[in-house]
C-alpha cells in the first residue's frame, strides 16, 4: 500500500498544484498535519545517497515556508494542550519530526528551524547516539558507494562466490544489497571485511549521528527528543516481545541520558504488523506520551498514536506531496480506507 500511495503522490503532482491546501485539508476531514524528514544536506551523504532522496537547505526552507502559511508549529507540549482543547489556534497545528538522530540535526537542521522560529523533536536510536553503531542500511548504502568508487570488487571471483552463496536469488550488487534485512545484517560486515570497507573509520572520521554533547546543547535551544528503538529494526518481524524491548530500552535511553521525563516514540520503519496489544502493553510498562508512525493523513485505532507523513521525496515541494496526501486521503474516504484498525 505504501509503494501505491508513492505512486499516486507522484501521478497526482499537477492536479495537487491547482489545489487550495486549506480548502483540501477541510474537504479531508485532516485537523493538524505531522511531516517529518530524516536529513537535510547540501553536500551528498554516502551512507543515505542509496536509500532514499535528501533535500537541500534551500528546498528545506521552502518546504517549512509552505507548512507556516497553512500550519501553527507546535511542541509536544504545544500539540498536547492542542489535542486536551487548552489551546486556541489560528491555523491548524503542525508537529514537525526528524528520525534517527542524524548529526545533519545539529549543524543544517536546526539553525533553520531556529531561524525561523519553528519547534521540533528528533527520535533517536540508543544504539546508535555518540556513533556507538551504525544502522545496517547505512552500511548497505556505504557498500554501494564504495562499489560506485572502485567497481573492481563487483567482479571479484571471491565477492561473486559470497553473493551466491548467501543471496543466491539476486542479479545485481544493488538488489543484493538493498534486499538485506535486520535478521541477516550481519552479512553487510561479512562483505565489507572482504572489500576492505571499515565502518568503525566511517563512525569516526563522518561521525553521522548526533553525540550526547550536540544533543544537550540542542536541548537547551528548546529542541525535543524521544526514541526510536535500539536499532533500527522493521517490527513487523519480530516478536511482541522484543518488539517491546527494543521500544522500552529506547525509551529508558533518552530518559536517564537527556532527562526526558515523559519520551514520545516514532517507529523505525514502520508500523505496519504491529498489534494492538503492543500498544497496551507499553503504556502499561513505560511512561511514553505519544507514539508515532509514517502512514500519512491516517487516523489510527491505537490510542495517543499519530501517523506522520514523509517530505523527502527530493523531486517534490511540501505543497505537492501536502496536497497529493490529502487528495489520497480524500479519495480513500468513501471507502473507510483512512483509518488503521489494530489487531492480534
């Protein structure tokens, strides 16, 4: 469902042009908008460049233009006196999200925000804070660039002879690679040791992620930060219980290292598989205040969860992807295809 929506965000691009986004917020029924991004960059990021597109500053700042005319930002503070009705708005409000903790954060993100007056929250993954780690599809990324840099090793006998024998269904290094999933990750480092690619140099020289320092001093500029599992697993393939753990030790994270009293959390990946008694179970074992997924303009039957929508289609503006979604959002309607009901 997620590739037909990409589809239709893309084919419906002139006609959300001609839209007038409050008036198609309105016909859809949508009360607040919830974007988020990954990174912004101005300079191409090797362990991103094959995953997915990043914006620029300029289109950045244009995006957050867009979203400020129709939408009031707000805080999670600000978004729960919004939802608890202690807060009068004059636009729609609109909580803006960034995943994994990239250090593009600290040093792109948010002086534009800062600028511009604008609230966020950055989700985290503890593994990966102070660049203790490196998410598998990062590396997956850094071996496609590597391969990109030096194409010698495509066509190694010995690189040629592992691919078969540990993906021997795949044609290509990029389908090879891209198909590696969290339960098998550890065949990224088997094939970097055997091209002479060294993560560890990566996290120390690039240092991708956000440290505990930047996070503090970001912190103190009035920035918000909660989890976002261990990780970085897709849950949908694991067990409620380690989907659990991998939620409740993130969670601990941000509280005993930032002092974040009461963490909201964004699923890495996705939702999608996810049970209603996941939901019941961490409310019952955490403190979590809100939970957040990235289905788009959905409402969602688990309590205090919230679907975010994705901006980072590096080929369209915040309006065209705002208006499509909505446009989705609007055509599914009749069709009760707008709401995620949970079950086990």
């Amino acid at each position: 469902m997620a590739g037909f929506r990409h589809t239709f965000i893309h084919l419906s691009q002139r006609l959300a042009d001609l839209l007038p986004p409050d008036r198609l917020r309105r016909w859809a029924g949508q009360s607040s908008f919830l974007p988020f991004y990954h990174a912004i960059a101005d300079e191409p990021l090797p362990h991103i460049r094959h995953l997915y597109p990043v914006k620029d500053s300029r289109q950045f700042a244009e995006d957050l233009d867009f979203l400020c005319r129709h939408y009031q930002p707000l805080s999670i503070s600000g978004f729960e006196d919004w939802l608890n009705g202690g807060l009068d708005l004059q636009r729609p409000p609109m909580l803006l999200s960034f995943d994994d903790g990239l250090r593009e954060f600290h040093d792109v993100i948010a002086p534009i925000l800062l600028r511009k007056g604008i609230p966020a929250i950055c989700f985290l993954n503890s593994a990966f804070v102070d660049n203790r780690g490196l998410f598998f599809r990062y590396k997956a990324s850094l071996l496609l660039e590597a391969l990109t840099q030096n194409s010698g090793w495509a066509d190694d006998p010995s690189c040629l002879a592992w691919r078969k024998a540990h993906l021997p269904s795949v044609q290509n290094w990029q389908q090879a690679l891209l198909g590696i999933r969290y339960h098998n990750r550890h065949l990224l480092d088997e094939l970097a040791a055997k091209v002479s690619l060294d993560f560890g140099a990566f996290l120390r020289d690039q240092q991708p992620y956000l440290s505990s320092p930047q996070i503090r001093d970001l912190q103190a500029k009035g920035f918000e930060f909660g989890a976002h599992s261990v990780d970085h697993p897709e849950y949908r393939w694991l067990s409620t219980e380690e989907q659990l753990r991998q939620t409740v030790e993130s969670l601990a994270f941000v509280q005993t290292q930032f002092g974040v009293q009461r963490p909201c959390f964004s699923f890495p990946f996705t939702d999608f598989g996810v049970g209603a008694s996941f939901f019941t179970r961490l409310r019952a074992a955490t403190e979590v205040r809100y939970t957040f997924g990235c289905a788009g303009q959905k409402q969602d039957s688990a309590p205090a969860h919230f679907q975010r929508t994705p901006l980072e289609d590096g080929s369209l503006s915040a309006r065209r992807i705002h208006n499509a979604e909505l446009l989705y959002c609007l055509l599914k309607a009749p069709f009760g295809k707008n709401r995620i009901r949970r079950h086990d």
